[in-house]
C-alpha cells in the first residue's frame, strides 16, 4: 500500500486508518520533521484518529473542515508556490531556516503544513500523562506545572487575531512558552521565539468557532483534555538529545 510505504519513509509510524485503538496512544508522529530532520514537506499526512474522536472537545464538523479543507489547502499552496524551484527537495526545516527571504506563499503555507502536522500528532482520544522528566523540567522551569499551564494557557488566549501557542525547547534545554502569528512557528528564522516545539496549539477561530464561538479560553481548556502527552514526552527526550 503506498501510504504505508510512505509511512514509513518518513517515519510517521503506524497511523493507517485500521490500526487497533491501542496503537493510537503510541507516539506517532517522527520528529524527523523537525529542526535537524530531513522531511521534505511532500506528503499530505495522516489525521492519526477519526474527525470525531476529540469529542466532545474538538467536535466533528470542525476536524473534518479543518484538517481536510484548511490543511489541506496549505499543503497544496505549499507545493504550488516550490513548484520547479530548489526547494521542491529541501526539508522544511531548512526552508524555515531562510524563511525571511522567501515569499510569502512559501512561509505562510509552509508553517500551516507544518503547524498542523504537529498539532494533529500532539493530540489523541486516548489518555496519556506527561512523563516524570518531563514534569521535573517544566517544574524547574516554570516553577509548577500549575504556572506552565496558566503561562500556556495566557499565551493562547492572549495571542491577537490568528497564530499558535507554543511549548519550545530553547537551545540551552529551556522550556518556556509563547505564541507566533499567523502560520510562523518557533523554528522559522523570522520568529522572535526559536527552538525545538514540543507542544503545538492553533488558535486561529478555524479551530473552535463552530464550537465555541467567541470563546476562546474554553477551546484552550478543553485542549487540555485531548494532549497526547506520549508524542510531547517523546519530542521532548529527543530535543534533550539535539
Ligand atoms: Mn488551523
């Protein structure tokens, strides 16, 4: 089947639409993709669960429209807008990395395929909990786990008009939290917050306004429930080892 011989190609893991319930908590998403990888940004990826499993969360209409209809569309102006350039063989990471010189077709739909690639991948139906070195570092770093959540929680709410809040992994094996706008994201050179991401959240209204309308804060929360902690534990073990 040609979506597993991409799979695992580029290392997504097994997400294919049959797999058993329990594989689904298994971490799915490589990070291959990220600052040091070599994904080439060519491949439309996997919703890793059904457009209803993040109920009563994340509502059915709004996965559907958003990964097939929004994601969708970045992926596919992306790869317009590399057409018949170099860039057509570069991984993404590297296109990030000069993104400032490149067009604006190029960043925006670029970081939107990236972005929601990471944020489908750092969410699942299935319960998980943050790992114990995981836990330490935020605790070290924010001083509670309780701070971490409101700092996310502020970053969110608080990020005007469309873009994401983050959890990043600075250089110096830091973590804070913040948010970028529109589709930029902590490893595009024009970001004014740079490192690995571990924890990926879209606050463009596309994301909750079916559901929650003008309510932000309630989608942020309810994001809380639906966190695939073993894909965080597992980008964060490997931004650890960068
Ligand atoms: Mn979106």
């Amino acid at each position: 089947m040609e979506r597993r011989k991409f799979l695992s190609t580029v290392g997504l893991g097994a997400v294919a639409v049959a797999i058993p319930a329990e594989l689904l908590s298994t971490p799915v998403f490589d990070f291959s993709i990220d600052e040091k990888g070599e994904f080439k940004g060519n491949e439309f990826p996997e919703l890793p669960y059904s457009y209803d499993a993040l109920e009563p969360h994340i509502d059915k209409m709004t996965m559907e429209i958003h990964y097939d209809r929004h994601h969708r569309g970045y992926y596919n102006k992306y790869l317009a807008a590399i057409e018949g350039t170099d860039y057509e063989s570069t991984p993404l990471a590297k296109v990030f990395a000069k993104v400032s010189k490149l067009s604006a077709g190029i960043r925006n739909n670029g970081g939107g395929y990236y972005n929601h690639t990471l944020f489908w991948n750092n969410m699942s139906p299935d319960k998980s909990e943050p790992s114990a070195s995981l836990k330490k570092a935020v605790e070290s770093n924010f001083g509670s786990w309780e701070k971490f959540q409101d700092d996310f929680n502020n970053a969110a709410a608080n990020r005007f008009g469309s873009g994401w809040a983050w959890l990043v992994m600075d250089a110096n094996k830091k973590l804070f939290v913040g948010s970028t706008p529109n589709q930029d994201n902590p490893i595009m050179d024009v970001s004014e917050l740079r490192g690995t991401p571990l924890l990926a959240l879209d606050v463009w209204e596309h994301a909750y306004y079916l559901k929650y309308q003008n309510k932000r804060p309630e989608y942020i929360s309810a994001f809380w429930n639906v966190i695939n902690w073993n894909e965080v534990n597992k980008r964060f073990e490997k931004a650890l080892s960068l």
